[in-house]
C-alpha cells in the first residue's frame, strides 16, 4: 500500500446502537465538511450556527442586495441541509453553474452530477425556480401587453435566458392586447426547436385571440436571428395573417439581452 506523509489520529465517534467505532480522520483537515462531519446528528458546532445567524442578519438588516450569491445560495441551503456547513455545497455549485440564477435553473440532471446534491436541495432549488417563475408572469398575465414592455421582458429572461436548450413560446393576446394565453410550444436541442406555422395559427383561433408575439430563446446567450429565425417568422406571419390575426413581434431571449424583429425590421 502507498503510503502518504498526512499524519492522521483516531477519532471515537458514538454510532447509531451506542457502540463507540474509531474513524481516521486527517490530523489537520480544517475543511469545513471534516470538521461538521465530526457533530453528532441534531448538533451544530457553534462556528457554524454563528455563520448562519450572520448570514441571516445581514439578510434581514439589507436584503439580498447586501450578500454575493453564494451566500444567497448558502440561506437556502440552510433549509435543505440542516445538520451541516453548507458552505463548500454553495462553493462548488457557484463554480459549476457560475451565478444563482443559473444554479436555480440548471437541469436536475446536471445539479445530481454536483457531489453533496440529494433530493432535498433539488426541491428547494425548483421550488425557488417556480416561484420567480410565478411572480414574474403574475406582472403581465391578463395586462396590456405593449404597455407592460418592461414587465414582459422580465418575464421571458427570467423563464428563458437560462435554460440550455432552446424553447418556443407564443403569447396570445385579445383585442385589446391584453395577454390570455402564455404557451410553449416546442422544445429543442440546444440549436434547434421545431415550429409548425399551422399549429401557431390553429390554437390562436381555439382561444379566440387576436394578436401573437412570438418567444424563443437562444441557449448561446447571442439573440442574433438565425436565417431559420427569419423564415420561420414570415411563415407564422403568413398563416396568422391569414386568419386576420396579427403577429406583433418576435422576441429573441439571449443570456442577458434580447432582440425584438419589430424593432430591428425583420417585421
């Protein structure tokens, strides 16, 4: 066996049935999981419930204004892992996903890859995520669409500009431009989703609206119209037009901008 240099002392932990068992542990590891994996289960070290009382301070005295987004993350945390320094969790998903917004949003398939991520974090993580959801369509649901721009904006970055695969949504709007129907159409790889002009039109007519905006977004971060993007448009054009519906715009949701063909004239 190859033997290393880190010295190493026994520890005596108390198990489940009351029995002692020795553990070796690394002499000095002062990494926050070593030492919060040495408290018995209900226990916290007083290091660590001081950290969080700071952490919850601050947040109530200021806000999330006040805290970087690992220690956002961090007071999450809290909630789904209790027992433990959460701290090194928030480090490594930070890494891995680069802000909160994008560790919220990530897939659960890739936040499962993230070691110390159980099903507990995946639930507080998607709960978060629909309700930014919720609240940011809660600002434009059955409003005057063109006159709540700001708000819709909003809404689609929040719904969109993160995901990793591109999405198609319509909103549908009523005579007076008020939204009635917020709809994905279709979803695709990271490149491509498919749209069927036709089906566009079809629902339009199934919910009675009168005017279309049109939604996707580019996983790239780049809303740049593809030639696809500008085909695509002046064929759901065509088939609304044809119903006498109006197609008011098409936005392209990038990263942290967006591109409207009505104001760039590709409408």
């Amino acid at each position: 066996m190859k033997r290393t240099n880190l010295d190493v002392s026994n520890v005596v932990i108390m198990g489940k049935a009351g029995a002692f068992r020795d553990e070796t542990l690394p002499l000095f590891d002062r990494s926050d999981e070593a030492r919060a994996a040495l408290v018995p289960a209900g226990r916290l070290p007083s290091y660590i419930k001081d950290h969080r009382a700071r952490l919850r301070s601050r947040f109530m005295d200021g806000g999330a204004a006040a805290m970087p987004d690992y220690e956002l993350l961090e007071l999450v945390l809290f909630r789904s892992i209790p027992r433990k320094d959460v701290k090194p969790l928030a480090r490594r998903l930070m890494d891995t996903f680069g802000d909160f917004n994008r560790v919220i949003t990530a897939p659960v398939e890739r936040l499962l890859q993230v070691k110390g991520i159980g099903e507990a974090v995946i639930i507080d993580l998607k709960v978060l995520e629909a309700a930014a959801h919720r609240m940011a369509r809660a600002r434009i649901i059955q409003r005057h669409l063109l006159s709540s721009w700001d708000a819709l904006l909003d809404y689609c970055h929040t719904t969109m500009s993160h995901s990793e695969v591109e999405q198609f949504r319509v909103l549908f709007l009523d005579r007076k431009n008020v939204l009635i129907a917020d709809e994905e159409q279709a979803r695709g790889t990271v490149d491509h989703v498919p749209v069927y002009p036709r089906e566009v039109a079809k629902r339009a007519l199934e919910i009675n609206a009168s005017a279309v905006i049109l939604v996707h977004n580019h996983p790239s971060g780049d809303p740049t119209p593809s030639e696809s993007d500008i085909k695509m448009t002046a064929s759901v054009g065509t088939a609304l037009a044809a119903l006498g519906i109006t197609l008011h715009d098409h936005l392209i949701i990038g990263k942290s901008s967006e591109l409207s063909f009505r104001s760039y004239g590709y409408l």
